[in-house]
C-alpha cells in the first residue's frame, strides 16, 4: 500500500503539468498584435504591423521593424537597394519556447536570418501579462546581454 502511494505522488510529480516550464503559460496562448514599441524611452509613433502567436511549446514572430509602411517593389527589374528597403526591416522567426516565472527564453527554428536559428542560439525575454496585453522586453541572447532593449506591447486578437 505505501509503496503504491509513492509511486502515485512519483507518478503525479512527474505529469508535464507539475515539471515547471514544460508548457506554456495559458494566458500566452493565442494570437498577439504589436500596439507599441518603446526604445531608448521612445515611442514609436506608428509602430508597423507585427504578430506574436503561441501555441503549446510553439511560437511564430513577424514584425515589420519600421517606424514607416514599407514601400512596394516597383514593377520590371528591381535594384539590391529598392530590395533592402522592403526586406531589411522585416524580421521573423518561429521555434520553441520555454517560461519560467515572468521569464521567456524563445529558440527560433526557422528564421529570416540564419545566425538568428544557428545552434545554441537563443532569446531570453522577461514579459508581463496583464488580462489581454502582453509586454516583453529582450534581456539576453546566446551573445550576453542585450544593451539597448525594446519594450513590444501586445493585445490579444480576437
């Protein structure tokens, strides 16, 4: 009998649920909209479009980095500078990610810069979640600390 008991606690312990950062958060579970971008103390004025999803152990990151819409690509042949003015400030990545407390650390699969899914590398965020807005801030990467970080405030989409 005891030894049953035992192994039920052992059992209980071990379920993913109770292994902390095994699973999402279920608040973060969803999609997400940038609403603002705070660096350096500044606000973006019109932050671009981006869109934060998680699902699971999953996440899926597209951002238009720019404080401006990007420009379409003209018709006919297009010049490597009219191609860095649409495709330069766009970033997106998706992989996995993991949270512990208010800390979010993503590890990107797939990403529009090969060092950004290079092996080991890695984006470690600490975020608050407050009902349906998220913010998060860049506090490490594989490289050491990030220097000037980036506030993103996110709404849920509904």
């Amino acid at each position: 009998m005891r030894s049953a008991a035992l192994a039920v606690g052992i059992a209980i312990v071990l379920t993913p649920w109770g292994i902390e950062g095994q699973s999402a958060l279920p608040g973060l579970e969803g999609a997400w909209r940038v609403t603002e971008v705070v660096s350096g103390g500044q606000a973006l004025a019109s932050p671009q479009p981006g869109l934060l999803l998680f699902t699971g152990r999953h996440y899926s990151y597209t951002f238009v980095t720019s404080e401006e819409p990007r420009p379409d690509l003209p018709p006919g042949a297009v010049t490597a500078e009219a191609l860095a003015t649409v495709w330069n400030p766009f970033t997106a990545n998706a992989g996995t990610f993991e949270v512990s407390g208010n800390t979010m650390t993503r590890r990107p699969i797939v990403a529009k810069s090969p060092a950004a899914m290079a092996p080991g590398a890695f984006n470690e965020y600490t975020f608050r979640l407050i009902a349906d807005t998220l913010w998060a801030t860049p506090t490490r990467t594989e490289a050491g600390p990030v220097r000037s970080p980036t506030t993103v405030t996110y709404v849920r989409v509904r």
